[in-house]
C-alpha cells in the first residue's frame, strides 16, 4: 500500500517532467527535465522492487543513476566545447 | 510494538516524498525561466528521492538491500546538486538571461537584457556577439582549445 | 500502462521536433523509459542493457555525430511517400507475424518444451554457473556470445575510426565559417 502510493507520486511526476521535455524553450529545460526523468525512473525501480517483494534490483538503479549524470554531462559538454552557435532555444517551427 | 513504528515511520517519509517530488514536477511546469525551474526542479527532487529511499531503507531493515539503498542516497546527494550546478554553468554561459521580475516584471527583465547587451558589446571581437557568452566562461574555452 | 502511454507521447514527439539536440536528449529519455518497461517485465537483464547502450553509448555517440553535422534537421522537398509505404508495409508483417505468436504465458509453448527445461534442470551439474541465463550465455551458446563480441568490437572500432578521420578537417571548417559573418 504505501509503496503503492509512492510508485504513484513517481509516476505522476514522471508524466509532468516529459510534459516539460516536449515543451521546453530551450535544451536546458529539457536537460533538467531529462534529469529529473532518470531520478524518477531510478526510484521507480527501487520502488517496484518491494512492490513485487524481490529488492534484488536495486544494482539496476545504481547503474542508471551513474548513466543519468554520464548522460547530462556528455550533453553539458557538448554545449560548451562544441558547436556553440546553435544551441539556445530553438524552437520547433511546424 | 516495533513494526508499527517502523511501518508508522516509513508512512511518514513516503508521504514526505512524494510530496517533494509532486511539488518539484509542478514547479517545472508553473516557472517562468530555466534557472527557476532548475531551483524548483533541483533541491525539491533531491529531498523527495532522498526521503522515499529513506522509507525504503527502514523498510529493508538490517539487509544488504539496505546497504545498496545507502549507496543510491548516497549518488543522488552527490550527483543531484552537481549535476544541476553544471546545467545552470552551462546555461550562463551559452547566454541564457535569467528573468528577474517583480510587480512591474517587463521593466526589470529589460534592464537585464540591456546590461547583457553591453556586458557582450564591450567584448573585443564582434563575432561572439550571437553566441552572447559570459566573460569567465570565455576565458575557459580559450584556453581549453588552445590546449587541444 | 501508463509507461507505454509515456513511451508513445516521447516518440511522437522525437518524430515531430527538428531541434536535433532535444532529440538526442529525447532519445535517452526513450529509452530510460523503455528500459524500466523491461524491468516490470521481469528482464532485468535486458533492462540493463538497454539503459547502458541506450542511454549511455548511443547517447554519447549521437553527441560526436552532431559535432561533425547542423543541429537542425532540414525539411524534406516533397512529401515522402515512398518511405511511409515501406514502413507501413514492414509494421503490417510484423503485426500479422504476431498472430502466430503462442498466447502469453501459457505452459505448453515450444520455448518451455523443448530445451528450456534441460538448461533449467542441468545448467548447474553441467556448467556450475548459478544464474541460468549466464550459463546459457556464456556456456551453452559460447561460440555464439564469442561472435556476438567480435561483431560489436568490429563496429566499434569502425565507429571510432569514422570519427576520428572525419573530425580535423571539419572541425577547422566550422571554425573558420563561424568566422566569417
């Protein structure tokens, strides 16, 4: 029940972060909001691990959690050391 | 005796949790720029992951799931703040304004506006002008590529 | 449900936006969601394998690729109808090969009778290994992992190679084109 509860708030932040990951102005909404996303993920995991009574899983969300900050920082990266003209919102004209 | 406590304390800090994390994804839909969503997005996320991993950790009790558990707290408390330090690092100097706005919010953000356009306008070589990047974060990229 | 729900909101949306950064971004997002799809399946295997390539090395990779290109997709001439018709045509096979499938779960499919209750059974006497879907990997089908391994290295190291070449030259010119306005 209140593992039941908790996978429903992550879920519903879930739905509210990919909101913001289709609508953002610039990439870094949708970085934060992609972050955001991989957090929730990763307690999802953990969550739905004891919701099925096997918490075996939780390496699973160790690796996600390093792959979610490898993943912004390659982002990051990109932005400052690559091609710096294009980046800051643009918006999708259809 | 002990198990309705844990169970009691376990209730609490989920509630707690879902609670931040709800708020947070709110927050980051209802802010108006970047840099507010990422403080709305950032600190509340953090709190609320932290505290649901808590409640899981007394659920576990004395396990090696608790110990894994542990260590994920422990990524979240060092990766969250970093990773949104860098976001927000990264936003400033690509040239993202923040929006600073009070009851008369359009006056104050074209103030900004005017003092980023002369902070870029006193730069040496016009072309950066369209890439409208801070002074520090300049510097940094020069040196980083004439290393390269 | 709602995953799913989640997944085809993201694709659409990976489909709709030429902003090729946000698809990159929305592509680790995929498959985040993806992998976690896999896991209440009960794959968590497959879970993390999908998180690594997916969100990780392909990640990383779309990233080196956008270095050497625009970040804005271009619009296409004239509608595509060509390429809708193939892809309508590959969805509609796979979807009728999907009709032959045994029911879900049932226990007298092929998979659970022919070999699956040998390497149930005797993947400990034989190979010693404790987790069956290792010993099957790494034991029964050796010689299929060890090709599986080579193939991968193989692209690797032609992606790397790719790279690598294409980036000098090009970097020079996008330097000397930002420039010249």
């Amino acid at each position: 029940m209140m593992f039941a509860v908790a996978a429903i708030a992550v879920l519903i932040a879930l739905a509210l972060a990919v909101v913001r990951v289709l609508a953002g102005p610039t990439v870094f909404d949708r970085l934060v909001a992609a972050n955001k996303i991989g957090n929730a993920v990763i307690l999802l995991v953990a969550i739905f691990g004891f919701l099925t009574g096997r918490p075996e899983w939780l390496d699973i969300g160790i690796l996600y959690g390093l792959l979610n900050i490898i993943a912004v920082f390659a982002v990051l990266k990109f932005l400052r050391y690559g091609d710096l003209g294009v980046t800051g919102g643009e918006e999708p004209t259809d | 005796m002990l198990d309705l406590v844990i169970d009691a304390i376990s209730w609490i800090l989920i509630l707690a949790g879902s609670f931040f994390l709800v708020v947070g994804a709110i927050g980051l839909n209802r802010m108006p720029d970047v840099f507010s969503r990422l403080q709305a997005t950032g600190v509340s996320d953090t709190a609320g992951a932290g505290f649901i991993l808590l409640a899981l950790v007394f659920q576990a009790g004395f396990t090696l799931v608790a110990v894994k558990l542990i260590f994920l707290i422990l990524i979240f408390l060092f990766t969250a703040p970093v990773a949104t330090h860098a976001v927000t690092r990264a936003a400033l100097s690509v040239g993202v304004t923040p929006r600073l706005f009070d009851a008369s919010g359009r006056q104050r953000r074209k103030i900004t506006e005017e003092v980023m356009r002369a902070k870029t306008a006193a730069r040496p070589e016009p072309a950066a002008q369209q890439k409208g990047k801070g002074k520090p974060g300049a510097r940094k990229k020069g040196g980083r590529s004439s290393k390269r | 449900m709602v995953l799913l729900t989640l997944l085809a909101v993201v694709a659409i949306g990976i489909v709709r936006l030429r902003n090729l950064f946000a698809v990159v971004i929305l592509g680790a997002v995929y498959s985040f969601l993806i992998a976690t799809v896999f896991l209440v399946l009960d794959a968590p295997d497959v879970a993390m394998t999908e998180a690594a390539v997916g969100a990780g090395i392909a990640t990383v990779m779309m990233l080196a690729v956008l270095h050497l290109t625009k970040t804005d997709e271009s619009r296409p001439r004239q509608p595509q109808i060509f390429p809708l018709f193939v892809s309508a045509v590959t969805g509609a096979a796979l979807i009728y090969g999907t009709l032959d499938l045994p029911p879900f779960g049932e226990a007298d499919t092929p998979v659970h009778t022919h070999v699956g209750p040998y390497y149930l059974s005797q993947s400990i006497p034989d190979t010693g290994v404790p987790n069956v879907v290792a010993s099957v990997l790494a034991s029964y089908r050796g010689w299929d992992t060890l090709g599986e391994v080579v193939v991968i290295f193989t692209a690797a190291i032609g992606v790397l190679l790719l790279l690598r070449r294409a980036q000098r030259p090009t970097r020079q010119a996008t330097r000397s084109r930002r420039d010249a306005p």
